[in-house]
C-alpha cells in the first residue's frame, strides 16, 4: 500500500539517510507506545506485543519497504 511512497522517498534521499530517517521514526514510535503502556498501566510483555504488532502492521502496509 505505502510501498511506492517508501521506495520513492528512499531514492529521492538515498538509503543511507533514508535507513537513519527509518530509524529515528521507528524510536520514536516505540516510546510512543511505551508512553501510552505506561500512561494505562500496560505491562512491559504486553507492551512489547504492541511494538512486535506495530512493526509486523508496518510491513504488511509496506513501510518497511
């Protein structure tokens, strides 16, 4: 679905940038969901159920591209 958008962003900056621009995003997701787990008292193996759904959701949609 995202694929073309992530493939074209990645040649239009390079896959060196994209890579650490993907990584900072991805970080910053993470403590996203961390904030919210701790915020309604998810615990800390549930928490990291969300980030493995989170990352798998991302792939399926094509943003890991």
């Amino acid at each position: 679905m995202f694929a073309p958008i992530v493939i074209l962003l990645r040649n239009l900056i390079g896959k060196p940038e994209f890579i650490q621009l993907r990584g900072k995003m991805i970080a910053l997701h993470s403590k996203a969901i961390t904030r919210f787990c701790n915020t309604i008292g998810i615990d800390r193996t549930q928490r990291q159920n969300l980030i493995r759904l989170a990352r798998d959701n991302g792939k399926r949609l094509g943003l890991l591209a």
